[in-house]
C-alpha cells in the first residue's frame, strides 16, 4: 500500500464510528425541594439560588455554584451526586448535587445546611 498511514487513520476513523455512545449520566436521586429563593452576596455579584430540600427524607440547604437569572419553581426534580467526599470519619462532608431540569438543562447545587 502506498500511504499506510492513511490506512491507519481510516481503521481509527471506523473504529470510532463504530465505538458505543458515551453513557449519559443518571438522574436517580429525587429531591424536592420546598423553599426557593435567590441571594445577592454584594452589590457587584450575581444573585444564587438557595433551596431548602428533602433528599431521601432529610432536609438539607442548597445554594447554586453559579450565578442565576431566575428562580426555580418548588416541586420534584430528579438530580444525580456528582460530588460525595466524607472527612474526620463522616463528621464533614462535601456534597455537590447536579439537577436535571425538564427540558434537560442541568444546575449544580452545593449542600451548605443540614436540618435536623
């Protein structure tokens, strides 16, 4: 064959078309959330989201990691726990929760309260 490295990029362009799609992310945590408001730490910031939730039957607070132009509606939204770190033998913990919306916009929520 005269241009052998072509015949390589062909297989690696076939293998490629050929691979399974990537594996979309699972929602299967179900929140509900309950209160909803939004936050402006300063005058120059933008407004966060703070949400009061119920998560497999505990009450956490979230806030949103970035800033938002609206406000969500109180109601059941499916998420999935992109972030779940346990410090000092599960005293501290660090969690990040990423909300599916349904038209299948996402936003990620940081746990910052925890409720009795």
């Amino acid at each position: 064959m005269k241009h052998p490295l072509l015949a390589l990029v062909l297989v690696l362009c076939a293998w490629a078309w050929g691979a399974t799609p990537a594996k979309q992310p699972e929602y299967n945590v179900s929140v509900h959330v309950t209160t909803s408001r939004t936050v402006k730490h300063s005058e120059s910031s933008p407004r966060y989201q703070y949400l009061n939730v119920t998560i497999d039957g505990r009450k956490y607070e979230l806030e949103s990691v970035l800033g938002v132009d609206g406000l969500l509606t109180v109601g059941d939204y499916k998420a999935r726990l992109s972030t779940d770190e346990h410090k000092h033998e599960g005293s501290d913990f660090l969690q990040l929760y990423e909300f599916q919306l349904p038209d299948k916009w996402t936003r990620e929520f940081l746990v910052v309260g925890q409720l009795e």
